[in-house]
C-alpha cells in the first residue's frame, strides 16, 4: 500500500465515524439550526430580489414552459438518489467500500436518468403541443447528470453535521447562479433564463461539493455492499416517486387543459407561497433528520428533541403562512407587479391549504429516522391517490382555482387519519403532536382576523398607505397579537423563553 493511498484512506475515514457527534448534540444542533436559518434568511432575501426583478423581465407563459417540463422530468428525477443519500444519513456505521458503492450506483442512475428524459423530450413537447419543449428537456437532462455526481458529498457532509458550510455554499451559488439568471433575462433570452439557471446551479453545486467534502470514491463496485441501502432507499424513493407524482399532476393538469399562461401564474404563486415555508421548513429538516436518527435508540431524548423541533416550526411557519393568505393580492402586486394580479387569488387559496402543511409533514421524518420506510411508502401511495383525485376534479369544474381549492380539501381530510397511522407504535404519540401544534395554531388564526380588521378599519376610514407601508404595519399588528397571546399563556411562554434562551446562547458562543 503506498502513502498516497494511506492518505486517502485516512482523508475518507474521517466522513464516516459518527460518534462524536454525540457528545453536545444539543448544542450541535442549535448551532448548525441557527447558521442554516441564518443562511437561508439569506437566500430568502435573495430569491426574493430574483423574484421581483425577473417576474419584470419575463413572462407567466415563460414560467409555464419551464413548469411544463419540470412537472415531468421532475418525477423521473426522484430516481436519481433512491433514497440513498437519506441510507447514508441514517446508517450509524459506514464503510469506504460502502459509500463508494453507492457512488457508482447514484452515477449510474443519473446517467440513465438523463438519458431516458433527453428520449422523451420529442414526446414532451408534442403532449403539451409546444415544440420549444423539445430543447427545453434536452438541456433538464444534462442538468439532472452533473446534479447525480455530488449527491454522496452532500449527504456526507450533512452526516457529520457541517451545517455552517453547507449554508456557505448554497449562499455562493445561488448568488452567482441568480446573477446569472437576471443578466439573461435582462439580454432579452426569456425563458432560457430560467432554464440555464438551473444547468449552472447544478454544476456550481457539484463543484463546490466536492472540494468542500474530500471524501473521494473507489474505483470498484461490490453489489453485496449496495444491498441493505437500496432496501432502506427504495422506501425513500417510494414515497418521493408517489408524493411527486401527485403534488406535479397539478401542473400537469393545468398545462394540458388549462394552458401556458395559466401555469405560469399557478407556479408563479405556488413558488412564492413555498419560498418562505421551504427557507424554514428546510434547514430545521437538515439539523432534525442526523439529531434524530442519532438518538432512535434513546426514546425520550428522541420525543424531547422532536416536540422541540416541531414546536419551532409550529411557532414561525404558522402566522407566517396566516400573513401571506391575508395579504395575498397585495403581496403579488409588490412583488411580482401587476402583470401577475390574477395570481392573487390563487396564492391566497394556496396558502390556506399551505397552513398546515410544514407540520404535517414532519412526521414522516419519524419514519425515515427510525427506519419504518415501508410505512413511509404507504402514505405516499395514499397521499397521491386521494391528490391526484382532486387535482382531476378541481381542474375540470373551475378551472386552476378548482386544482388549488382541492390541493386544501384533500389536505386537511386526510391529516388527522394520516397522522394517527404514521405514530402507531413509533417513539411520538398522535394526541401530543396535535397539543404541541393546538395553542400556536389558534394563535395564528386570531392573528388573522386582527389583520383582517386592521385591512376593513383602514378602508372604511378611507385611509391610504403606499402599498409596502399597508403591508409591514399589517405584520406588525399580527406579528403584535401573536406574540402577546404567546407569552400570555404559560405553556407557550415557556416554549418561547427556551427559543430565546437558545438564540442568545448562539450569540454568546
């Protein structure tokens, strides 16, 4: 064995111990929590800025065409990783052999992946009757190949809970990409704005992956090695590859009946409501899927840290979401300008079945953290049926407003049922995780009617603000009556003491 071998091996060995995370996970955790929020605060002040220069420069029927690809070449992307970026998070021991294994299969996959989408591309663009598909999904297809090389570097590096350099990099890259995008646009390129920015962000990423993480694969495969990962990662992949299906045939749907113009708008206030929820929903996600899945053998350190965790989602992404449904015509019209006013509407539909969705979703990381990933899979199946269902229905009797009016009815039916099966016999129990989410919920909501009455007081009184100011004092009273019925109550106040405490030791440290 030569040195330069030692050297790589001792170089890949340090990815794979986990044992010393351990040790002051619960500091770990808040701090990596803290940077990622911070990072993703961040990308959320500069995504909006990217929303609001190129909703000027482009056209809904420029967010149409790429959504129409993407509805499709999205679900086969799911493929890609098979789960096992979320097997190697989980696994508490790891081998060389085994990683690089992996590697080689998510390469492969990739490479399959984009074949079979640049094949499709001529079948694409004749479903949606528009032949600028065709170039549109060859350019998706080479994207989706170099986004495959990185995924082991990503999930080795969120493994060892390198949370401040995660947030660096995406920070540097969508910067760079969303430079990128603007000056496209700007140069009159249209939609291939949007297209090319996804190609370099990918290749950006995969870049910055690498050198950041200096785990280097083998150049051997084992099969006996890849085994036991594809049986946790087809679960994962199930339940992606169903959920996908079913939260796309939206845009399916209205790209085949409804049209171009009307998908543009229809993403366009999809995107905006998700941007802030996934700025918040992602990183906690990030921090609670290593923390849990390192204390699954611990049941009560693993419902304190997850009730802690969900009562912090609770806590921001609900009155967020309540601000966005009130203020929904006004914000389109700030930030996307007038060109985008009959997404007012839709956004505000959106964001009344949005209320819920950034907690009900974390009970599946109960799943996958405790390995229940066929449970997982079923949910998914259930989950697409009953959406898919409903997106068929709304879209034929109203329309794109009758796809986002069902996306909230199937959504808020199947919630409760779905939340008692995904917590049987698992670690949390059904009726705690709806008393966590109880007081912040019904906090919101009265923070909604107060903002509603501060809109219908200014009108009646014929008092005029500039649209900016009749949004940020509308904030300001709801942010007001949330936070003083949150330190009113005991059981919240304490919950809120505790997120302050752990901000201010962050700034300490």
């Amino acid at each position: 064995m030569n040195q330069n071998t030692v050297l790589q091996g001792t170089r890949n060995d340090k990815w794979f111990d986990t044992l010393h995370l351990k040790d002051g996970l619960k500091d770990r955790s808040i701090r990596g929590g803290v940077s990622t929020m911070a990072g993703q605060i961040i990308l959320f002040l500069m995504s909006t800025a990217q929303t609001v220069i190129l909703a000027r420069l482009l056209l809904p029927e420029d967010y149409g065409l790429v959504a129409m690809v993407s509805s499709v070449t999205g679900f086969i992307i799911i493929f890609k990783d098979l789960g096992l970026s979320s097997a190697i998070i989980q696994r508490e021991e790891l081998t060389q052999s085994e990683v690089s294994s992996v590697f080689w299969v998510n390469v492969f996959i990739s490479f399959l992946i984009a074949l079979v989408v640049a094949v499709l591309a001529p079948a694409i663009a004749s479903f949606y009757h528009e032949q600028r598909l065709l170039n549109i999904t060859l350019v998706a297809a080479l994207t989706i190949f170099i986004a495959g090389l990185s995924l082991q570097h990503n999930a080795l590096l969120k493994r060892q809970m390198y949370f401040n350099s995660l947030a660096l990099l995406q920070l540097v890259t969508v910067g760079l990409n969303l430079l990128i995008g603007v000056l496209l646009a700007w140069l009159g390129f249209g939609y291939w704005a949007l297209v090319m920015q996804g190609l370099v962000l990918a290749a950006l990423q995969t870049i910055a992956l690498w050198i950041l993480c200096d785990w280097r694969p083998d150049l051997t495969f084992k099969k006996s090695e890849t085994g036991s990962f594809l049986k946790f990662g087809a679960g994962i992949t199930g339940f992606d590859v169903v959920n996908h299906f079913s939260r796309n045939m939206d845009n399916v749907f209205i790209g085949r009946f409804v049209g171009s113009v009307a998908l543009g708008l229809y993403s366009k206030a999809y995107q905006l409501l998700m941007l802030p929820i996934t700025q918040l929903r992602n990183p906690l996600n990030s921090v609670a899927i290593p923390a849990l899945s390192s204390l699954q053998s611990d049941k009560e350190k693993y419902r304190s840290f997850y009730f802690r965790y969900l009562f912090i989602l609770a806590f921001f992404s609900m009155p967020m979401i309540v601000y966005l449904g009130v203020f929904s015509n006004e914000l389109i019209l700030l930030i996307l300008g007038e060109q985008w006013a009959d997404a007012g509407p839709i956004f505000q539909v959106l964001a009344i079945s949005a209320f819920i969705q950034p907690v009900a979703s974390t009970p599946s990381l109960v799943l996958i953290t405790t390995g229940s990933v066929k449970k997982y899979f079923v949910i998914g199946v259930i989950n697409a049926f009953f959406m898919v269902a409903g997106f068929a229905i709304g879209v034929f009797l109203d329309g794109v407003r009758g796809v986002a009016i069902a996306q909230g009815i199937v959504g808020y039916t199947l919630f409760v049922p779905v939340l008692y099966y995904i917590l049987n016999q698992s670690p949390i129990s059904a009726m705690a995780f709806l008393k966590e989410i109880t007081l912040p919920a019904a906090f919101s909501v009265t923070s909604g009617i107060a903002m509603a009455v501060y809109g219908i007081l200014l009108q009646r009184y014929n008092i005029a603000l500039p649209l900016v100011w009749y949004c940020i004092c509308g904030f300001i009273v709801g942010a007001f009556v949330y936070l003083t019925l949150m330190i009113t109550f005991s059981s919240t106040r304490r919950k809120v003491a505790a997120i302050v405490e752990m901000a201010q030791s962050i700034k300490k440290k």
